[in-house]
C-alpha cells in the first residue's frame, strides 16, 4: 500500500510539473528580387528543335539565420536583364525572340530577425522593395509582348512573430499604378493609370488572351506549420504558372515566374520551468526512500 501511495504521488507530482513555458530557438527571413525559370520550344519557323530557357535569380538577395540577431540588407541601382535570347541574323538588330527580360529601378532586399536564445516574444522578417519595375514575358520582334507587368513601386513583406504556442505571421502586398497587359491589351482592372494600394492575400488575376487560364496571383502567400511549435511564411508579389502555352508562330511556354519572393520563419520549443525540474528531482528523491522504507520493513518483519 505505501509504494501505491508514492505511485499516486509521484504522478501527482508530475502534473503539477508540466511544461509552463517556452522559447523561440531559431529565426530565419529571406528575400528577392525574382526567381524565373521559363522554357520556350520554337515553332520551325523560328528553328523547330530549338528551346530556348530563361534562368533569372539572385538579384539583391538577403538572408539570414537566428540566433544571433541579425540585419541583413541588399540593394541595386538598376536592374536590365535579357534571357532566353534568340539573336537575330542581321546585325546591329534586335533579337527575334527574348523569353525574358526585366528592369528596374533602385531594389532593396532587408532580412532581420531578433531571435536570441532568450525567451519571450521573437520575430523574423523579409521585405523587398521594388522601384520601376518592367517586366516582359516572350518578346517577339515586331510583335506585342505575351504577357508585360509594370509598376512604379511594389512593396512585398512577410513577418512571423511570437512564442511558443502562440505563432502569427503577417504578410503584405503595396502598389503603385500597377499595369498588367497580355498581347498589348491590359487586363480589365489593371489598365490604365493602374492600381495603387494594398492587394488582398492571394488576388486571382483572370489573364486573356494566349494566356487565357494561366494562373497569374498578386500577394501570394503561403503558411505552414502549427503555430505552436513552427511557423513559416512565404509572400510573393506576383506569382505566375505557366503549363506549355502555346504562342501562335513562336512555340510553346512552360515554366514559373516569382517577383518579390520573400519569406519569414520561427522554431519554437518547450521549456521546463525551474520549480518543475526541482519537483521532479524530489520525486525522484522520494521514489528512493520509499523504496528503502519498504525493504527496511521487510527485513525487520523477517527478523522476527
């Protein structure tokens, strides 16, 4: 009966001990300026059998890991890059077909994140600022762009914040005159002067045209994790999927397109409290003396 007694007390120790607080252990925030790999198969005409792919990445990039804190940052005057060129046979002209081109103005990349090992509230960050983007998809000599996206600035962010237990994160998505055109014609809502404001996460954009069913979404944003013991957030300006599109008199366009990827994450974990790991010695503790009282009590009761 004694060593049931201490059974019951020990376990009811060990509930009293629980786990009653936390810490966020690591940090990591990312961000970019773009992220392109895009695939075209020319039509004979063009030279049938050649494909053309367009790789653009790494431009202004910034990350970084936690613990220790830290502030990472990128930045670039300008921005003026071709990929995927078919050149063009006569010289001094420009090139037939270009898969992919970008411009812009100043672009700056900022990663941080305050994770130190210590507890309490951490946050990770990635924010991106983009100055006079031009972006063209598929430009074809004496032929209107597939797809063109330009904008005065966008500003992309993605934050996770908290402790253990109680993860949130927050991203966003600020315009100015926004323009999106597909064949030289704008896309109804984005014409015009364009769009200036806020973008609501994972905005559809219905394109037409060649395009038409193409997945093309503004302020993407994708969560994982529980909340509790992970989080992690991507936010990406614009996101476009491309699944062999064909292009009348130039080929077929596979591939993907991310502007402004940026991304924030948190690891979290439980941690004793003090008073807990002392309960726990004292049940340790206690299990032994009882143990002994009862050999004791044994061994005299034997005796005589």
């Amino acid at each position: 009966m004694t060593l049931t007694r201490s059974t019951f007390l020990a376990c009811v120790l060990l509930a009293l001990c629980g786990t009653a607080r936390g810490e966020v252990v690591t940090g990591s925030s990312s961000a970019d300026l773009i992220d392109l790999g895009l695939s075209l198969d020319l039509v004979p005409e063009l030279g049938g059998g050649i494909i053309l792919n367009a790789s653009i990445d790494n431009v202004a990039p910034a990350s970084g890991t936690a613990p220790a804190p830290y502030i990472a940052s990128d930045s670039v005057l300008t921005v003026d890059i071709s990929s995927g060129v078919l050149a063009n046979p006569v010289p001094f002209s420009p090139p037939l077909v270009t898969v992919a081109d970008v411009q812009t103005g100043l672009v700056t990349s900022t990663a941080t994140s305050n994770v130190d090992g210590l507890s309490g509230s951490r946050t990770a960050t990635g924010e991106h600022v983009i100055n006079g983007l031009d972006l063209s998809i598929v430009e074809t000599l004496g032929v209107a762009d597939l797809l063109s996206i330009s904008a005065t600035t966008l500003e992309v962010s993605s934050e996770v914040s908290g402790d253990y237990g109680g993860l949130g994160s927050v991203g966003s998505l600020y315009v100015e005159d926004l323009i999106i055109s597909v064949a030289g014609i704008a896309i109804p809502g984005y014409g015009g002067l364009g769009v200036t404001g806020f973008i609501a996460a994972n905005t559809g954009v219905a394109l037409t045209g060649p395009l038409l069913g193409t997945s093309l979404i503004l302020n993407q944003q994708i969560e994982t994790g529980d909340g509790i013991n992970s989080l992690s957030l991507t936010t990406n300006a614009i996101s476009l999927d491309v699944s062999a599109i064909n292009i009348d008199l130039v080929g077929a366009l596979t591939g993907t397109v991310t502007v402004g990827p940026t991304s924030a994450s948190l690891q979290a974990s439980a941690v004793p409290e003090p008073s807990s790991a002392i309960l726990l010695s004292l049940v340790c503790a206690g299990g032994v003396w009882v143990r002994r009282r009862v050999k004791q009590k044994t061994a005299l009761t034997l005796a005589s």
